[in-house]
C-alpha cells in the first residue's frame, strides 16, 4: 500500500485537507519558508500540549517504557493505561500521537487495543481534526493489528472530552491514500490551485509564482475548481483568455428576482484592461450621518476583542474603539459599544463581509435584556458592501478583499504585511507579551480599515450616481467603465432592434421609413396602384361578414312550466360566423338567427327559445375549435391564424377577439382539466416530472402528471414539492419519477426512471475511460438491466415472471455500497445507489409498473415544442389556460383520439376521450337548428 516515494505523516494528512497540491510536496518531502501565522501555531500548540499533558500525567503511575518513544508491538503489550508523545515508524509510514488510551477489545496485544487521542485548541472540533483522528486510528491499527472504531478529541481550555466514532472517517482516510499515491504516480497532472490557505502557508509564494508565470486562472480569487475545469474543456487556460470571453447581457424587465452572479470574464477584463467596471446599478444607503464597523476577532475560540467605529458627519470623520482584555471583557465592551451608537439612531451601518454581522448576532445572543435589542436593531441597519462590490463592482484586482481594492482608490496601511491573519498573529502575541506597541498596532489597522471602507463607499456612491445619470454631454472618470457600454461596440445579435437615435428629429424620420407607414401614409397618395390595393382591403373587409343563411327560430310553449298561452315581446337578432366541417374540408358558415323574446302569460316567466344560440360573441364552437387547435397543438402564434382566416376563409377577426375565442374554449373544458387529475389520482400509476418556463421575466416550473392514458399539466412558481402531499392525498399506487429529492417526501412506492441513470453513467464512462472501478459497476449494472428487459420483452411487465429477479437486484446494491472504492466518481455513484438502490428495482414487486419515465418525459416534450413559441411572454394566466387545453390534447394523443375531432363533437368528459378512436374526421358540429 505504501511506497518508498511517498512518506504518509500527521502533515501530509493535514496538508491535503488544505490543498492536495501541498500534501504532494510534504509527502515527496519539499519544505518551504515557514509563516509567521504557522510559528505562532506551533508555539501555541506547544503550549496547550503541556498544558493538557499535564493534567493527563496528574492521574497515571509511572510508566515502565517513559523514554521509549517510538512504538513496537512489544512496547504496546506492556499495556500501560495512557502513553503520551509517541510515535509509529513503518515503511512509508510516521505518525505522531498526542496520546494513546488504553480501552477493552481484541487485538495481537491480547484483550486490549488503543485508541488515538488527539488534542484540539477549539470548543469544538472540525472536520479536518476528526479526519486526522482516523489516521491515527488507521496507524495504530497497522501496528495492533485492529484498527480501533473510535478515537478521543481533548478541546478548548477546560479540556473537554469528546469521543468520535471513526467508521466514516476512516473511508476518507483511504480516499486520501489513494489519491496521494495517483499524485506520486503522474507528477506531471499534479499542479496547485490557489485558495484560502495560501495566505499561511509556507508553499504560498512558489505557488503564487508560478501562477502568475502561467497567468492561471486560479489567480482570481474565489473562482472554483469546477468552474476552472469548466473553462479549460472550453479552450480556456489564462485569465487573459477568459477576458474576451465577456458578454454584456441585458437583465429582463420584468424579473421578479434577477440573478446576480460574478462574472469571472469580467474580472479578468478589467485587469486587462486595467480599468475598473460597473455592472448594474450599486446602491447604498445614503444619509447624513454614515457609519463604518470593523470587528476584530480570534475565528477559533469565537472571541471578538475589538470593535471600531467610525462616524462620517457633514464631512468630518470621527473614530471610536473599544477593546477587551480578555473574554470576561466582552460584555462590558458590547455595552459601551451599544451606548455609544445610542447618539446615531437610525443611521446606516456599512461593513465589509459577513464576519462583523456574524458576530454582532453572536454576541447578540450572549446577551439580554436592552443590550440584546440594541444589537438585534444594529444587525437591521448594517449594509454588507462586499455583496455590492461581488455583484456590481470589478476592480483590476485578483480578489476583492479590502486590502486589494483599497490600495487601488488610493487607501494606505500604516503596515505593509497588514491582514486578517497578521492581526490574530498580533493578538495572540500580545496576549503572551502584553506589549502595548501591538495593541495600538491593532487599533491603527482597525480604524485604516475603517477608513478604506468609507473611501470605498464614497467611490460606489459616485459610480452609482453616474450610471443613473444622463450620460450625454459628460466626460466620466477614464478609468471606470460601465459594462452596459461595452454592447455598444458591437452589433451582433441586435441587427434588427429598434435604433436609438441621439436626436429627436433623427428619430422622426427614421419612424417615417417604416413600412406600414410607407404604404398607408405616403406611397397611397402618390401611386394608383397602391391606392387600388388599400380599396380593395377595405371591400373585402366589408364582405367577410355577408350573411349567407338567415335562420327563424320560434318557440310554442313556455320551456317552464310547459303552458302554450305565451305572448310575444320584441324582436332579437344574432349574427354567428362560424366553420361548418364535413368529409372533405371546411366551410365558413355566417347565419344571422331571429327570434322573439315570450312571455308566459300563467307564469310571467320571460324567455327565449331554448335553441336560441348562447355565444355572444358572434363567433360559433367550429371556429374557436379550430383556433385553439392550430394555436396549440399546431403552435401556430394567432396573429398567424389570423392571417390564415383572411386568406382561406376570407375572416378578419380582430386579435382581441381570438383571444377571447381561446379563452371560452379553455373554460368550457376546464371541467375535463379537473376531472383528468381526480381520474389520475384514483389510478394504481402516476408518472411525474417537471420542466422550467419562463414567465414575463420570472422563472417557474411546469409539472406533469401522466397515466398510461391520462394526462395533467400543472404551473407553480418554484420546484418545491410540498403541494404533491396535497394534491396527491389518497394516491395509493406506484409513482414512477427521476431522481429529484422533492418526489421522496411521497408516502407511497416509488420507482426511480432507470433511463436517467443509465444516460448519467454513459456520460461518465465517457468521460472517465480508464476507471476500472466504475467500469467494473456500470458493467454489471449494465448486464442485470439486459437479463431483465429480455424478460420484460417476452412476457411484458408481469410480477411472477420479474420476482425472481429481485435476489439479483438487491445482490448488486449491496455489492455497490459495501465496496471500498478509491476512484471519486465510483464513490459517487455508490451515494447514488445506497440513497435510490431499492426504488430502482420496485417495478419488480407489481404488475404493470414500467421501469422508466418515458410517460411523462414525453408529455415533457409536447410542452417543449410549444414552449419555443411563447417562452418568456406567458403570463402565469396564459400559462395556466394554456395547460388546461394542452392536458386535454395530450390525453387525446395518449388514447389514440384525434384532437380537433373531439373539439368538434362539442363534448367535454373524459370518458367521450377514452372511448372515441381514430375513425377519421367527420362532421360534428351539427346542431339543432341545422337539422331543422
């Protein structure tokens, strides 16, 4: 397992939870120049090592091998209770162990083990150290010959005890081994990618070097492993190449809450550039009176020791700080603190990241009474100006930390090396020392760092108030450019907008060369031929509504109470332009209907005939059907069908009016969208999924909900799951979906698409070629799925032919979990498989359960082709009532029901669409009067 390259060590292990490319050069045995940050570390570490080993040392005899220092299995079976400050020497292997507990258990020692204690200067252990707990655990074990579960964390000053089962973190151990032993293997895949722990680290300038020499992409700061990985498939590899990649993209109007991402691209740009640039529009509060806090704290122990304050009035500066001396202080130091902002009620509070506002609400929570208020009222009124700089603010800089963007508008620091680590550095030393040179140190680095972020303000307020301003007839500052300018550079993508002209008159001429405006306005007084065609549009808009059937429709009795003794009242009239359908094509139809409004003279009930038309709108069912197919399921826009009527049919129906065609078809099946999901929910199936939509600038999710021959659109807002407990209540049967998280929270068996998995791992055996280990649980994946779709083919979806598969299923979870796999996308897939493996195989325990979501995939992609029509200007309205008709369509298709035949029949149940076939089209829009 180890190699002579490679020495395995309490710092390689520690090294590579930091950054993997440091614990390569630990462990092939590189040293760098040591910070100050990790001297002090050391140091202080020492120190409480002491400590703890003394109050250790207070309760054991003396031990029999005290000066032996490295372990053997002889000098472990002499069993003594505790050993502190030894070590495990093998080949590739150095471990050293604060202490080593004796506990009961087997091992080659006989009936008793060792577990590893480790010693912790926080409250609280992290992660890193729990991890470094199982090396330890994993070294003693090579020696004992068991590996014991659990290891022990001494923390903070009262040396609290906590006890750590290591299963998990054992695993992590192995990864980690692994993956050193692939960066031995291939050191020239192994490079450094800057991070946080390059600031105390003693490999920070070689790396920093050469990622300047190779202008690496990881020089700006805060930009991902994943997103760097992302660039470079794309050709991508130096921040000068990511800078031509930038883009201006214009927000929507309409977005109820746009994204505000950071644009890497733009970043590296403005260091090309060496310019600083604005995107969007930087606010800030403004006021009067403006305050700037900056907090100074020890992150380990949770200790903030001083706080600054400086107080900006009618242009004079004022600076305030309050210290405390140890953590008793604290309170008394937040109490003056309190009364001092008591004389600035009201005013805005800038900081600069989340650390200050963190620990007012933590020492908020320490505290009770007026203070606790006080504060809670503080936290209200703070404004973080490093989220408006991360969103809308870009300075030729490689990180936006306030010491680099503060050098840039002109800041100074009284100390060259001033930061956030050399200020704990300064602490933590004079907590040893009590020199009073390095408390004002500290006070003077607070209040330049109050006064950066104030400068830092002020330039944002000014940047701000140029980007809202009228830009014409201004000279702005050369150095900052605002990134909705750069568009303007270029034409692409805006070759037919609406121009913008600088001048008013320019605007008017250019409106006169329209074309409409043309043929209307200029070209009819001059051209005959012209003036022909504007005359004859208006005659043929005068014949689309010839009437070419008049129909007398009379009534004899009162439909009431059924007496003939009726009198007649005035006269009605209705005109319905409508398609009358035959065998081979379509009509227009425009019967003008005349009747009578009675009287019954028993009942004094006033009435019309009951086959008196109900549309009002002059419009018949034939022709809304029609429009509604060719709009929806034709995704034809209405101003095309429109143009349609005009020309086939000679009808000029006003936009307005089609849409109200749409929307009384959309309510006289609202009725069918209800009953198809009741009909669904009370069915042993559903099959869900969902898919984005955007509405008018804001984005929402269209879920579907299929049968085998039913089908349910619904919108929602989010992609929340909680309304499917609701909706779905008293569902009993099996829910077929993929694998988003929100479908677990269903009580009821669920099966996993097995599709979507197998498109994942064909992706990633494609990507990931020689991985043996992913190979190995693809393959037999692969080979279950093949002996079961061979059985499905012959028998189809039957439990007694697919029972007996269901040993070999829960065979190959269990091999997948239970391995120990080294490879991070094997790893990954095991997640995978432990979290769903049971419900992939649920179509096994019932009859008629398909294995895969193609269902509601494929009502998926009836909605995406009609998505490309009107993405992005539905209204939630118009998505709605779209999806009422595209519900009923769908469950058409899915029972093998011509469409526009079942518009036609003038029936909205569900059941006239599951008993009606494809007989072929035929005419039925005959009604009563036209029998007659």
């Amino acid at each position: 397992m180890f190699t002579t390259d490679m020495t395995l060590s309490n710092q390689v292990i520690e090294a590579f939870l930091n950054c993997k490319y440091k614990s390569y050069l630990k462990a092939t045995g590189h040293t760098g120049s040591e910070t100050s940050y990790e001297k002090l570390q050391k140091e202080l570490r020492a120190r409480f090592r002491r400590k703890t080993q003394a109050k250790l040392q207070g309760g054991c005899t003396n031990s029999n091998i005290a000066n032996v220092r490295i372990l053997t299995v002889s000098t472990l079976r002499t069993g003594e209770p505790i050993l502190l400050d030894r070590s495990i020497h093998l080949d590739g292997l150095h471990c050293d162990f604060d202490a080593l507990k004796r506990c009961s258990g087997k091992s080659q020692l006989g009936a008793f083990l060792y577990e590893p204690v480790l010693y912790c200067q926080r409250q609280k252990p992290t992660r890193s150290e729990k991890v470094l707990l199982a090396f330890q655990a994993f070294s003693v074990g090579r020696v004992q010959g068991t590996t014991p579960g659990r290891g022990h964390i001494i923390c903070g000053e009262m040396c609290r005890t906590v006890t750590v089962r290591l299963a998990s973190y054992l695993k992590r151990v192995d990864a980690i081994i692994s993956a050193l032993h692939k960066q031995i293997s291939s050191p020239d895949a192994t490079s450094g990618i800057l991070n946080s722990h390059c600031n105390v680290c003693e490999f920070s300038e070689l790396c920093v070097q050469k990622a300047i020499a190779d202008d690496h992409l990881c020089l700006l700061r805060g930009i991902s492993e994943a997103e760097i990985h992302r660039n470079n498939q794309k050709g991508i590899f130096t921040v000068n190449q990511l800078s031509y990649t930038f883009r201006f993209r214009k927000p929507r109007k309409r977005a109820k809450n746009p994204a505000k991402p950071r644009y890497f691209a733009l970043q590296a740009l403005s260091l090309r550039e060496d310019k600083i640039h604005i995107h969007g529009t930087p606010t800030l509060p403004a006021a009067d009176t403006q305050l700037y806090i900056d907090i100074e704290g020890i992150p380990e122990t949770e200790f903030y020791y001083l706080i600054g304050v400086l107080v900006a009035r009618n242009g004079q500066c004022t600076y305030r700080s309050f210290w405390a001396d140890q953590k008793e202080d604290q309170a008394e130091m937040v109490s003056q603190f309190v009364i001092y902002l008591d004389n600035y009620l009201g005013a805005p509070i800038f900081h600069y990241g989340k650390y200050d506002a963190t620990a007012i609400r933590k020492l908020s929570a320490g505290m009770s009474g007026r203070n606790q208020e006080a504060l809670t009222l503080i936290v209200d009124n703070m404004t973080n100006v490093l989220s408006i700089v991360y969103h809308h603010v870009y300075f030729p800089s490689y990180s936006i930390s306030l010491k680099d963007i503060g050098r840039f508008i002109g800041c100074e620091w009284s100390e060259s090396d001033a930061s956030g680590i050399q200020s704990v550095i300064w602490r933590k030393t004079w907590e040893l020392n009590r020199d009073p040179r390095l408390k004002r140190k500290l006070i003077t680095y607070n209040r330049e760092d109050c006064q950066a972020l104030r400068r830092l303000c002020t330039f944002i307020s000014h940047a701000s108030s140029e980007e809202g301003a009228d830009t014409s007839g201004r000279e702005s500052h050369p150095d900052v450019v605002h990134s909705s300018e750069l568009r303007r550079h270029t034409a692409t993508g805006y070759v037919f907008r609406r121009q913008e002209f600088a001048i008013e008159e320019l605007q008017y001429v250019n409106d006169a060369a329209y074309f409409d405006y043309q043929r209307e306005k200029v070209f009819v007084r001059t051209k005959r031929h012209v003036q022909a065609v504007t005359k004859r549009k208006a005659k043929e808009r005068s014949r689309s509504r010839k009437v070419n059937k008049h129909v007398t429709i009379e009534c004899t009795k009162c439909p009431v109470c059924g007496r003939k003794d009726i009198r007649k009242g005035h006269k009605l009239t209705r005109t319905c332009t409508d398609l009358k359908f035959f065998q081979g094509g379509a009509k227009k139809s425009i019967l003008k209907y005349s009747s009578l409004r009675y009287k019954c003279a028993r009942c004094n009930e006033t009435f019309v005939p009951p086959d008196w038309p109900e549309y009002r709108r002059g419009y018949g069912h034939g022709l809304a059907s029609w429009c509604v197919y060719y709009n929806l399921a034709c995704r034809q826009s209405l101003s095309m069908i429109g143009s349609a009527l005009r020309e086939i049919f000679g009808l000029s129906i006003p936009r307005q009016s089609l849409n109200e065609l749409k929307r009384s078809i959309v309510s006289y099946y609202e009725p069918t969208y209800h009953e198809i999901l009741r009909s669904i929910v009370k069915g042993p199936l559903i099959h869900i999924d969902e898919t984005t939509v955007h509405v008018r600038g804001a984005s929402g999710y269209v879920w579907v909900f299929t049968s085998m021959d039913r089908v349910y659109y619904l919108y929602k807002d989010s992609r929340k799951g909680e309304f499917l407990k609701e909706m779905l209540a008293g569902f009993s049967g099996v829910v077929v979906s993929d694998f988003y998280s929100a479908y677990d929270s269903l009580d009821c068996p669920q099966q996993k698409c097995i599709i979507h998995l197998i498109r994942d791992l064909n992706d990633d055996l494609l990507r990931y070629p020689f991985d043996d280990e992913f190979k190995l649980v693809a393959k037999r994946f692969s080979l279950l799925l093949r002996s079961i779709i061979d059985s499905i083919d012959r028998y189809g979806l039957k439990k007694r032919h697919l029972h007996k598969y269901k040993r070999p299923a829960e065979k190959f979870v269990d091999f997948v979990v239970s391995r120990d796999f080294s490879s991070e996308i094997a790893r990954k897939y095991q997640k995978r498989f432990k979290k769903s493996g049971p419900k992939l195989f649920t179509f096994l325990d019932y009859d008629g359960v398909p294995w895969n979501n193609t269902n509601a995939e494929h009502a998926i992609k009836y909605f995406a082709r009609y998505r490309t029509l009107t993405d992005g200007l539905f209204t939630e309205k118009s998505i709605q009532r779209a999806l009422i008709m595209l519900s009923v369509f769908q469950t058409c298709e899915y029972n093998d029901t011509a469409i526009l035949r079942f518009l036609l029949s003038n029936r909205n149940d569900l059941e006239s669409i599951l008993r009606s076939g494809r007989r072929g089209m035929r005419s039925s829009n005959r009604t009563k009067h036209e029998a007659e």
